[in-house]
C-alpha cells in the first residue's frame, strides 16, 4: 500500500470516528494537517466535502489568530522578564541586620574611640549628638553624657525608622497593587477599542 | 528550562492558545487574560517543564484548565439563544466563504453548536467539553456526532 493509500485509509477511519462522535483531538489535528497539504481533487468523492468542512474549520482559527491583540506578546514577555519581589519579610530583617550592625558598631566605636565632652554635649566625629528624651530643657534637647546611654538611644530610634520603614514599605505595596489594577483596565479598553476598529 | 529555551518552544503558541481559550471563553479580554495567567503559570514552574515530552501539549491543558475555571466562575448565565433548525426556504446573506462554517455552527441548536465549536476551535475532549458544558460523556458524543451529521448536511444544501 502507497503511502497516498495508507493515509487516504487513516483519513476514512478518522472520519468514520468524528461523524460518531468518538474521535480524539489528536486525530482532528492529524487529519486537519492532512486535509490542508493534500490538493482536494486528488482525494476520492465521499472525503472531498469533509475535506472542504475540515479546510474552512481551519481558516476560522486562522482569522482567530490573526486577531490576537497586538499588546499579548508583551504582556507574556514582561512576565518572564519579572525578577521575584523581595518579600517584606526579607526587607525587614536585612534593615534589622544593617541597623543592628551599625549600632554595635557605634557601641564599639564610644568605647574605643576618644570622645570629647563639650558644652556638656557629647561628641562623636566632630560633630555633636543631642537626642530628645525626657524633659527637654527650654531648647528642647536633653544632653547625655553617657556614651553607652546614647548608642542605645540611636539604635532604638533606627529601630523606630525600621518600623516606618514597613509602614511606608505597605503603602507603596498597596499603591503598587492599585496601578496595576488600573493598568488592566486600561489595557482592556485599549484592546476592545482595536478590536472595534478592526 | 531556560529562557532562550521558553522564547523558542513556548511563546510561538501563544497565538494557538489564544485562538483555542477563544473558543471556549467567548471573549477576546477574557481569553487574553487566559493566555497571560497561562504563561505566568508555565513560567514560574519553567524548571519542571524540561521533563515534559510536549510542552506545548502542556501549555494547552493549562490554557483549557484555567479557561475552564473560568467559565465556572461566571455568575450570569449568557444570553444565547436556541437557535432551531433552518427550513428549506432559508437563504445566506452577506455570508462570504470565510464565515460560512461559523453561519452554519450557528444553525445547529444550542447545545450541538456548543460541543462543536469546542471540539472544532477549541481543540477540546470529549471530557473536557462535558466539564464544560455540564452534559455527560455519553451526551457529548451523542451532540457531537448529530451536530457534525447537521452541519455536513447544512453545508451540502448551501453550496451544491
């Protein structure tokens, strides 16, 4: 048997299974493909109408896909392109990790450094630390003289930042979430408008 | 797999997913979506996709599983009517050679039109088609096989 014959038989079997309902999307696709490279005059009568249905099925799939919205291949592209989102939870202890790290630095610094006290003020680098406690005086600044007290001071208002800092972290968080929302809306418009226009 | 790999095997469906998530979700915005959410899906679980011997067969499944959830999560019933079947006196308009299948599709009643359209443009089982449409296996193949009967016979009386 040629290989005309064997694939007019396969044809005529897969047929007799679609017209009872029993036929597998693989054997459609095969004999979609068969129908669409094979020239309809070659083929015996009782397959040419079916070819013919088989070869306009095909054409409506292809206007289907020549449909496809212009921005689609984007769309999938910016998803492999995402880099994962760094979860808040990491944020958050690496802040910890670095605000840790830099007043134990501080704590170790005080001690080893030479420090100077001066108008009561104490002093690191030059530059004078007042921080605000308890009972301000009437510039509004008490004056340690501890340098172990004002480490803990510092390190306890970087903590107090970390905690805005996830404050902040959440609303933009949210924020983000409604701009892609937006963005969404915006893109169906877009699209439902092209395909108007089409 | 990586990357260049994912642009080579898989982004060239995306125009076949979308024609096939068409079909079956009846909405263009919808069926986009469907194509994005399937390709996420692919793309976060791209590492396991090398021990797949077809990953667009894959791809496939995922487009008609989410397309599936999709129709399922729909609260209102669309408005389709029952179309009957067409008399000998009836005649084409404005039905050019490209729309004559789906002119045709339209003629079948509702539930053989829908169970060949899936099949036809969705690519879809005869189970799949069931989950979609809430009919038995059996009554499936049963639309299937007198939607094609009808839509052969349609076609012959237009065009001969």
């Amino acid at each position: 048997m040629t290989n005309f014959s064997e694939n007019i038989e396969r044809a005529r079997r897969i047929i007799g299974f679609y017209y009872d309902g029993t036929s597998t999307p693989e054997d459609l696709t095969w004999v979609k493909q068969y129908f669409s490279t094979v020239d309809i005059d070659d083929l015996p009568d009782n397959l040419k109408e079916d070819a013919e249905i088989f070869k306009m099925i095909e054409k409506e799939n292809s206007e289907i896909e020549d449909a496809v919205p212009d921005n689609l291949e984007g769309r999938i592209r910016a998803i492999m392109t995402e880099e994962p989102r760094v979860s808040k939870k990491g944020i958050i202890l690496r802040f910890v990790a670095w605000t840790s790290a830099a007043a134990a630095l501080v704590i170790l610094l005080l001690n080893i450094l030479p420090l100077g006290l001066q108008n009561n003020m104490l002093q690191i680098g030059g530059e004078s630390l007042a921080v605000l406690i308890n009972e301000p005086d009437e510039d509004g600044y008490v004056q340690i003289t501890d340098a172990e007290d004002a480490a803990k001071i510092i390190a306890g208002s970087m903590n107090l930042a970390g905690e805005t800092m996830d404050v902040v972290y959440e609303r933009v968080s949210k924020t983000d979430n409604k701009m892609k929302k937006l963005d969404d809306k915006i893109n169906k418009i877009l699209n439902h408008k092209s395909l108007k226009a089409s | 797999m990586d990357k260049k790999r994912f642009e080579i095997e898989l982004l060239p469906c995306y125009k076949r997913i979308y024609s096939i998530c068409v079909a079956i979700v009846r909405d263009r915005d919808e069926a986009a979506d469907a194509v994005q959410e399937t390709y996420a899906r692919l793309w976060k679980r791209r590492e396991e996709l090398d021990e797949l011997e077809s990953v667009e067969a894959y791809a496939v499944k995922t487009a008609k599983r989410i397309c599936i959830d999709k129709i399922r999560s729909r609260e209102v019933v669309s408005e389709e009517h029952d179309a009957g079947v067409t008399s000998d006196t009836d005649r084409l308009e404005n039905a050019d050679e490209l729309r004559l299948i789906k002119t045709l599709m339209d003629k079948l009643p509702l539930n053989q039109r829908k169970a060949v359209e899936l099949s036809a443009f969705g690519g879809c089982s005869n189970d799949e088609i069931a989950e979609l449409t809430g009919e038995s296996p059996a009554n499936v193949r049963q639309l299937l096989s007198r939607g094609r009967k009808k839509l052969k016979e349609l076609y012959n009386h237009y065009t001969r």
